[in-house]
C-alpha cells in the first residue's frame, strides 16, 4: 500500500517517460500551444517588454511538450525585435527523452539549449500545463488516501505534518470533502523561485482558487487516455492531472520572495493582449477554410478553456 501522492508520481513519471504519442491528434490530450500558434505568440507579446529589461535575458521554459509554444515565442520575438532575439537564450527543463527530441526538431535553428534542472538565471520562467503533473496528496476529514496493492482506496489518519499545515495556513481544516495538498507544487515553485536570480514566473494551468474549492466536492484528479477522460485511474496507463490550487501558489510564494503581479482567468490574459483580438476579427472576415479552423480554434482558447485555465504572474527581485 502506498499514499496516493506516490501512487501518482509514478504513474506521471511512467507516462511521460515511456515512449509513444502523448500530445496533440494521435496523443491522449491537446494543449493550448497544439490548438493555436496565437497562444504562443500572444505569450511573446506579453513578455516582449520584460524581456527587454534585461541585458541578456533567458526564459526557461519546465515541461515544453513538443516544442511548440518555444518555436511560436521565439518566432514572435524574431519578428518583433532582432536586437531582443540576438540576446535571448531559451532553455528547456524537460523530463521525457521522446518528447525532447521532439524538440530538437521542432526547435531546429533556434537559441535552444536543454538542462537536466532549474539552473539560475535573469529573465523569465514559465510553463503550460505542468503544475497539473505534479503529484497531489488526497486528504479527507483528518484522513489521507492511499492506494492498496489490488487498487482498492484506504483512507488513513494524516501524519505529514506538512499536510496538517497546509490545510491549517489555507483556512481548509473545516471543509468537509477531498481536498488535494500539492507539496510536490510548493516544492517546485521554491526551486522555481531559488532559480530565479531576477526576474518573472509565469504558470499557466488549469485550476482553481480557495474561493472555488467547493465546486469540486471529489476532487479534481483526472486520467486522460485518447482524448477522453477515464474514470478507472487505478488500471491501465494514461495521464494522470490534478487541478492547480492557484492561492496556495501565491500564498506559499511569499514565502520565497515571489510576489504575485497578478492571477488572471486565459480569457482575461489573452483578451487584455494587444493584437489577439484583431486577429480572431481578422478571421472572421476571411471565409477561407484555414480561417475558419483557426477562427474555432482561437474560440477554444478564450471559451471552454478561457474560464477554466488561469495565468499567474510573479516577479522576484525586482
Ligand atoms: C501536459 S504536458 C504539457 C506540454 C506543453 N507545455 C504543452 O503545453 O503542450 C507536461 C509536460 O511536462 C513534462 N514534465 C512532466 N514532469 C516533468 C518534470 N518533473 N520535469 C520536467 N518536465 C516534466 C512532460 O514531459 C511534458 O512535456
């Protein structure tokens, strides 16, 4: 028997280091950069004037997929300002050997270089849907899950006291449902914050905050295979996600020095951006069928994922 925390990473740490197809038509799940070059570029345009507050500026990017939101951004930045692009360097932290030679194909003659871990750096570090592979503690009424040999859940009284703590500075003591603890996430935004000599975090997931935890009364685990969302997540590979708990992110970033600018809705970032709206109106009056296709694609981003992804932004020594 195992906590479900370690039931989870390995099972994430299996998937995504294992070969075959996870991301995009023949994987088990889309992300934002797969459905729209937009997303990226409208990452660029955002970062573009904090970027250019450094001499040598690096963004670092933590689980870059197939690469293809690296190549939207640095493409954007090389059309925007060659001085910028010139200086620029752009780092991949990526756990899986497949995917990463994904993107040494995809990223072929861009300033990319790979590293095993955060290394520090001036600049920016961001990531899409990576705190969702984090592995979460489950707990409920004093109790934690674990998993038994023949995949049978047994709740047993919490011992961390990390655990106890969480629920205790988050003001979770009293709910009563499953509440998921993500001390995996509050370790990786200390490193993320330890890496950072100066400069911005920006984390886009999907996830929730304290006000909305009790919108998810079991929890928020999902497994994915095929594009579809399994419920027998104890058989069979798939990936395995849990929503981010956004205020925990800021809560537990002070105390790492990383102030929070701000924690946006995808639809709030990506409509306060210049030139996204344009484009979407740019296409609507283009009938032709890639238009169109990138018209419902661009949809997707600002509608059924605009509300349940969100962005945080944060600074650190500056
Ligand atoms: C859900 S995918 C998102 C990929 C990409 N950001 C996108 O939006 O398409 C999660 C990514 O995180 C990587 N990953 C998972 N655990 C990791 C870890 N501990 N360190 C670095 N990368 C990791 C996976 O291999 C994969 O590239």
């Amino acid at each position: 028997m195992r906590s479900f925390r370690d039931f989870m990473e390995e099972r994430v740490r299996h998937y995504y280091t294992s070969g075959g197809p996870k991301i995009g038509p023949e994987g088990d799940f889309f992300t934002a950069p797969e459905l729209d070059r937009s997303f990226g570029r409208a990452v660029a345009e955002f970062l573009l004037p904090f970027l250019r507050e450094f001499e040598r500026p690096t963004l670092l990017e933590i689980g870059a997929g197939r690469g293809l939101m690296a190549r939207d951004i640095l493409e954007y930045i090389k059309e925007r300002d060659r001085d910028l692009f010139g200086r620029t360097t752009y780092l991949i932290c990526e756990i899986s050997e497949s995917l990463k030679r994904v993107q040494e194909k995809v990223l072929e003659g861009f300033p990319v270089l790979w590293t095993e871990e955060l290394v520090p750096i001036e600049g920016v570090i961001l990531s899409n849907e990576f705190f969702d592979t984090l592995p979460v503690h489950v707990v409920k009424e004093g109790r934690e899950l674990h998993v038994g040999d023949s995949g049978e859940e047994v709740w047993i009284d919490i011992r961390d006291p990390r655990i106890k703590e969480f629920l205790r500075r988050m003001g979770y003591e009293d709910i009563d449902q499953r509440i998921e603890v993500c001390l995996d996430c509050i370790d990786f935004l200390r490193k993320i914050a330890e890496s950072l000599i100066r400069g911005y975090h920006l984390l886009i997931d999907y996830g929730y905050t304290s006000e909305e935890i009790t919108r998810f009364p079991e929890g928020t685990v999902l497994g994915y295979k095929k594009h579809k969302v399994r419920d027998d997540i104890y058989s069979g590979q798939m990936d395995l996600s849990a929503h981010v708990n956004f205020s925990a992110l800021v809560e537990y970033g002070k105390d790492f020095g990383l102030e929070t600018v701000f924690l946006q809705t995808q639809r709030e970032f990506l409509t306060g951006i210049p030139g996204f709206l344009e484009e979407l109106q740019g296409l609507s009056f283009d009938g032709s069928p890639e238009a169109v296709e990138r018209l419902s694609r661009m949809k997707t981003l600002l509608i059924s994922m605009g509300d349940r992804f969100k962005v945080l932004f944060q600074r650190k020594g500056l």
